[in-house]
C-alpha cells in the first residue's frame, strides 16, 4: 500500500541519501516515524521494510537533517543500532510513499528482529473507555505503539500478511486508519475493530458471571491460555490447585493499578514503574503488613507476585467486576478486585496456544474455556521480576523482553546456544548482539523438546544467520544437548560444550560487556561438573582462555540424588549420620519411614555428593522444620527465606581450608535451635559472611578484583541484597547485571554462546572439550 505526501518545494540544492536501518524497527511505527520526519523536513522518498531492517530514501534540500532528526524523535517501542547512510543520484521525484515491503533484501547487513509484546498504551485505553469512540470496549484494541508483536508474527518482515492479523481483512474504516501519515495507526498491523477485528467466543458478561460465582475461567490471552478465578475467594485458590494439581506453588495474581497492588505488596523507589511498565511483568515483593488477600496464593511464604492488565480484555474484565463505572477516572481507583491468573498449561509442557488442545486438556479444569479467532503464532510466558529494596532481579525473561537484543562489546562469529534443561531458554549471538529465546521452561517431555527444536529454527531463520557454531551443556543427558549434537552435524559447525557455572558466570560477564579477567561465584542446586560430580558451590577464575576452579563448598551427601532436593530431610538425615549428630535430629526427622536404612547408606561411603549450595539451603530448611519435603522446585528455600527479617553471623560456625568452604558446622548448629526464624537468620546471615571471606581471600590470592556472581541462589533476595554489598564495601568491582539478564538457569545459554564465540575468535578448544 503506498501513502502518498506531497509536501512544498523550496529553492536550494537537492541531495539524494539512502539509510539501511537496523535494529527494533519493524512492527514498532518506525515507518511512520520516517514519513513524518520527512514531511516535516519537505522531502522526497520512500520507505520499505524487508527481511533485514527498514530501507530509506530521502530527496530534497534539508536531507543533511534526516538522520539526526529521526534519531532524535523515536517512536516509543523502536530503538536503532545502526543507521548507514549513502549518496545516490537525484530522481527528481515527488511525494513521499510508505512502499510495499520486500521480501527479501538487497544488501548484506543483518536481518531485522521481530519487536517484543508490549501493554496497551495509554491512548488506546482512553479509547476503550470511551462511548464515542468506534472501539469503545473492542476487545482486541492496539495501535503502532501496543499489543502483540512477538506472539502474532509467523515470519518477517513485519507486516500485516506475516501476522495472525492475516485473517482479519480490514474494514474501509480501518483501512483508512491504516493509510492516514497523521494517525496512530499508520501501518499498525494489529489494527482491528468490532467490525473487522477478532472475536471472543464469550462475551464478558459470561466471564465475569463464572468468576464472580467462585468459579474457574480459562482465558486466552496473546501469548497463550490462563487460568483465572477470584483471588479473594479461598474456596474458588482451593479448587483450582486441586484440580490443576498444584498444591503449594504460588499463584500470581493480577490487579487493577498500582494503588491497588500497594496495598498487597510493598513498592518501594521505582516499583511502581516497573509493575507499570509496557512490558508489565510480573512483580515478586514483599507482602505488606495490611495483606488482605488469603495465604493460600503463597503458602508459607511473605511475598506475593503481582501484574497489572496489559490486554484490553483484562481491563474489560475488571471494569465489568467494578460494575461498569461510567467516570473517567475509575482506572486510578483502588480496588480490591483481583484476579488469580496463572498459565494453563500442565507442568512440563509448553504454553498452551491451540484451542482444539485448550478444549482437550482444559475441559476438566475451567467451568468455561474463552478463545477468540485469532491464532497465537508462537506461545510467550509472564515475565517475572523480584523486588529487593532498590533491586530488581529477573527471574524469568519472557514476554515484554523477549527476544530483545542484548548489547556486546564487540563483533562475535554467529553462535547458537542450547541452553539449560531446566528454564531453558536458547540464544544466538548476530554481530555485536545476543538474542535470548522468549523463556522455554524444563525439557522434561516430548512436547518440550519439539518447541526447543522449533525455537531454534525460528531463531536463526529471524536473524538470517547461517551459525558457524553450536553450544550446549557438558551433561550428555540433557534434550538440549541432544539436539545440539544433532544440528551440529546437519549444519556442519563445530559443537563446544560449556560447564554449566562456567557459563552461569559468563552470562553474567556479556550482559556487562565485561572484556578482562574476573573471578565467578556460581551458587545453585545443580550443574554437571568438569569432573563429572555434582557442582553447585563454585568459586571460578574466568578469562578468555577460558575458566579454573579455585574452591568450592564442602560436599554435602546427596542420599537419592534429585529426590534428595525434593525431600530434603533425606540429606539432613545422611548429614547427621556422618557427623554422628543423629540424636539432634528434629523428632520428626528421626522417626520418618526407612531412615534407618537411609542412616547406613550415609554411612557406607557409597552415598553420592554435592557442592551446590541450593542444597545448603535445603538441608537448613529441614534441620530447622521449616520443609521436610518439597512440593516444587526451591520451596524449601522459599520458605527458608521467609522466616529471614534481619540477618545476623556467628563466624565460628564456618571454615576455610585450602579454598574449600566447610559450612557443615553451621548446619549442625541449626538443629540445636528451637527457633525457625532465629535459626533462618543465622544461616543466611552466617552464609553471607562465610562466602564474603571466601571470595575476599581468592581476590587477595589472584589480584583480580572484578566478581560476578551468578546461579540461582542469587534468587534469594537476602543474598542478592547482602552479599554485594559486602563485597563492594571491601572495595570489589561486582559483574551482576540481574535486571537485563536473570542469575538463573534461564542466562545459561547467553553464557554458553559468549565462551563458544570466544573460542571460535581465539581458535582454542573451550574447558570441558569440543567436539
């Protein structure tokens, strides 16, 4: 569709330039920010979008002030990485036209990048609301700066025909919209109205008859299918974890404004703003202390995840459960209306995106099951972010974020990594980017390997790059590492193999752009070891020649192996044992089933070993009843930590002998305590201290003073507040960039791309062999 724009002639020299843009381009009203910078500036030309970036030609007397000016006035969503620019002979043409995209492009600069999910925006939300408007309470309302992007796009270039927009031919209205250089939607391609828009197969007054009744909505959304009911009725959390199965992990739940959260979570400094955001993640804090909302959401915790809307059909759901105020200013109302809206999917399988299978597998869970006719093209998780004081913690890098670049200091060969097995997601470095895949979850059925396998061709076809390279974990085991295997030999690239807190350390070194040496603390639950143990309590030497291990905690007896992380009280019991401590043991702990055996087991020097420190965390939670057994994934230290308020040491529970960290006497110590809390705060305070010393020695040892910390212990928000405080108090430089890049599994495969580029570039075989 072209657009024309005449605009007026003035005497002077002409000039003719061409610009290859580059970067968040596409789907973020970029073009119509170049027509509008050229009207204003009385130039000839046209714009186009194809497979690698925007194309820009401009004719006429003020060309030498494009560029600056269309850098100066960016669209909202867009952000530009390159801009090249070049001479090219007069046309004498007239007029300025929006042209039909190319589908494939005429130069060989990198392809563009399909643009990240975003809220409704602020304009459209006026219009929701508003009676006059022609898409007052359209369901599905979005413009050039909001809506879907990520979660709709097939294929680029990003237009309207490579969307799940296709199916919706516009009406002449929007059409019109569509072609008008002064609107808000000049090439928005999720433009729709009642008329021509998608459809929901419910209306809300159904859907807030369900929730309103204590029952279980299943609502499609952009990315995939929730879960929703009240958040204020006990009975409606109740049956829902009955019937999806989820016993104690904590829901989150969504709320009208920041007000309103505030009320239910504490939100300190620019909280509010993150919550508010256009990516609108969810926002793990604090409870406060007039939490009104049941503790069954979070059971045995103090903290609750927290979202704002970001559809239109979340706002309708809420102005329907407000009884349908007719002011204007209901939106900034406190209210109490919160919904519990959690992913539909069952645990281990992706997002749930098709309806056939929403029908299938949601039919025994939800009273009502609401689709609507537009197709979701790739399935895209909340984000998730922790809160501690004046620090954010990515926990999952999902929708809003993803597949947003991530800025490297320098040129790298085009790598793909395979990531983790657990909250895997995938990355591929582009010259001097690394795009991080939208979060995957654990790889632990069929359905799991399939999407990685998609999600790796999606990847590499979206950044138009042939990899010289893939990267995986050394475990043999994992389906990403499978798969690693498999496509390295299709593609013909060399395969590097990456220790798994090497590259905890190493994300952590590329979203900082760190260069130089540096020493690695890598604290978690698991991670197969160059030596083929159990890792987990690392202290690392990291450079480009690759990494050295300096220490690590003393092993703790892993009696069961993973179901010794489910049931925790297992290494307790093996711990006492071999200490000959059995008799401290809480009672609960010495009278459980099959302990005996479990006694000479631990005893018999055949038990298994590690040195994570989630399992640290593990043993303490038990030694102090806090969690005996575990009903998913860290709760033990979830749990832990909510008995933490003020963090306090005793240094003789602690030793350092030849980089080695003994914390077994604090451990002991625990079980003498009657006290949880009392018994919480030492052990994290106690940690602290011991792993500030530990890295405080290593740092006088090595001369290198820049630490960066990764795994995801730092997920604890005792430990990510203290510990680098500590450090840089004793004047370390700290490399922990945990707001762009979770310290988590889901970086893994930003730092196993970062070394396997890095290895390419120095021509060296990377620590743990390549293949």
């Amino acid at each position: 569709m072209n657009t024309p724009l005449i605009p007026p002639v003035s005497a002077g020299t002409r000039r003719r330039l061409g610009f290859e843009a580059r970067g968040l381009v596409q789907g973020v009203g970029f073009r119509p920010h170049v027509l509008r910078t050229a009207q204003a500036l009385g130039l000839d030309g046209s714009v186009c979008n194809h497979g690698e970036g925007v194309r820009i030609e401009v004719e006429g007397i003020r060309v030498g002030e494009f560029a600056d000016r269309l850098r100066a006035e960016l669209p909202p969503l867009a952000h530009l990485t390159q801009l090249r620019e070049e001479n090219l002979t007069l046309r004498g043409e007239r007029g300025f036209i929006i042209e039909e995209s190319r589908t494939a492009a005429t130069t060989s600069l990198p392809a563009a990048m399909v643009p990240a999910d975003t809220a409704i925006c602020s304009h459209c939300l006026a219009e929701l609301f508003d009676r006059s408007d022609r898409r007052y309470l359209h369901p599905f309302i979005a413009c050039s700066d909001c809506g879907p992007r990520y979660s709709m796009t097939h294929q680029l270039p990003y237009d309207r025909i490579n969307t799940a927009m296709a199916d919706f031919p516009m009406c002449e209205r929007c059409d019109g919209e569509y072609a008008d250089p002064a609107g808000r939607r000049l090439h928005a391609e999720p433009i729709g109205c009642h008329d021509c828009g998608p459809r929901l197969s419910h209306s809300i007054a159904d859907i807030v008859q369900v929730l309103a009744g204590g029952g279980i909505v299943a609502l499609k959304g952009i990315g995939g299918y929730h879960l929703a009911c009240d958040a204020r009725n006990a009975a409606a959390i109740t049956e829902l974890r009955r019937r999806k199965q989820r016993d104690g992990r904590p829901f989150a739940v969504m709320m009208l404004n920041t007000r309103s959260a505030a009320h239910e979570i504490t939100l300190e400094g620019d909280q509010r703003s993150v919550l508010a955001s256009p990516e609108r993640p969810i926002v793990i804090a604090e409870r406060t202390a007039g939490f009104s909302l049941p503790d069954s959401l979070a059971p045995g915790l103090n903290t609750l995840g927290v979202m704002l809307p970001y559809t239109a059909l979340h706002y309708l759901l809420f102005h329907a459960l407000e009884g349908s105020p007719e002011h204007s200013n209901w939106l900034e109302t406190c209210t109490p209306t919160a919904l519990v809206m959690t992913s539909a999917n069952r645990s281990g399988e992706p997002m749930i995106t098709d309806d056939r299978e929403a029908a299938e597998e949601l039919a025994g869970i939800a009273d009502l099951i609401v689709s609507h006719n537009r197709r979701i093209a790739r399935g895209c998780d909340d984000s998730v972010l922790r809160t501690s004081g004046d620090r954010r913690i990515m926990l999952r890098r999902s929708r809003g974020f993803a597949p947003g670049a991530i800025a490297l200091p320098e040129t790298l060969p085009s790598v793909l990594a395979l990531g983790a097995h657990l909250k895997n997601t995938i990355c591929a470095t582009r010259g001097d980017e690394a795009f991080l895949s939208a979060h995957h979850g654990d790889l632990d059925s069929a359905a799991m390997h399939r999407l990685l396998d998609r999600s790796s061709r999606d990847l590499r076809t979206w950044l138009g790059i042939n990899v010289d390279a893939l990267a995986c974990d050394l475990h043999p085991d994992y389906a990403s590492t499978r798969l690693a295997e498999r496509l390295a030999e299709e593609l013909d690239v060399p395969l590097i193999r990456v220790q798994h807190h090497h590259a905890h350390i190493a994300a952590m070194l590329a979203a900082r752009g760190h260069e130089g040496p540096a020493l690695g603390l890598a604290l978690d639950g698991h991670g197969f070891g160059a030596d083929g143990e159990s890792w987990g309590g690392e202290l690392l030497f990291v450079d480009r020649e690759g990494m050295r291990r300096l220490g690590h905690l003393r092993p703790l007896p892993l009696p069961g192996g993973d179901r010794a992380a489910r049931e925790p009280w297992r290494i307790a019991v093996a711990l006492a044992e071999q200490q000959r401590a059995f008799a401290s043991l809480p009672e609960e702990v010495r009278n459980r089933p099959a302990v005996d055996m479990l006694r000479h087991f631990a005893a018999s020097g055949l038990c298994p070993t590690t040195t994570a420190c989630g399992r640290y965390f593990d043993a303490a939670a038990a030694l102090l009843g806090v969690c005996h057994e575990a009903g998913f994934e860290a709760e033990a230290p979830m749990r832990l930590e909510a008995q933490c308020r003020s963090p306090r040491s005793a240094p003789d529970l602690y030793r350092l002998n030849e980089g080695q960290l003994d914390l077994h006497p604090l451990l002991m110590h625990l079980g003498e305590l009657s006290s949880a809390r009392e018994g919480a705060e030492l052990f994290h305070g106690t940690l602290v201290d011991a792993l500030a010393e530990w890295v405080g020695d290593a740092v006088r040892e090595s001369g290198v003073n820049s630490i960066a910390l990764g795994g995801g212990c730092f997920l604890n928000a005792v430990l990510a507040r203290e510990l680098p405080r500590r450090l840089r108090a004793e004047g370390m430089t700290i490399i922990a960039d945990w707001e762009a890049v979770t310290p988590g599994d889901g970086s893994i495969a930003l730092g196993q791309a970062w070394i396997a580029a890095h290895a390419l570039n120095s021509d060296k075989e990377t620590p743990g062999g390549s293949a």
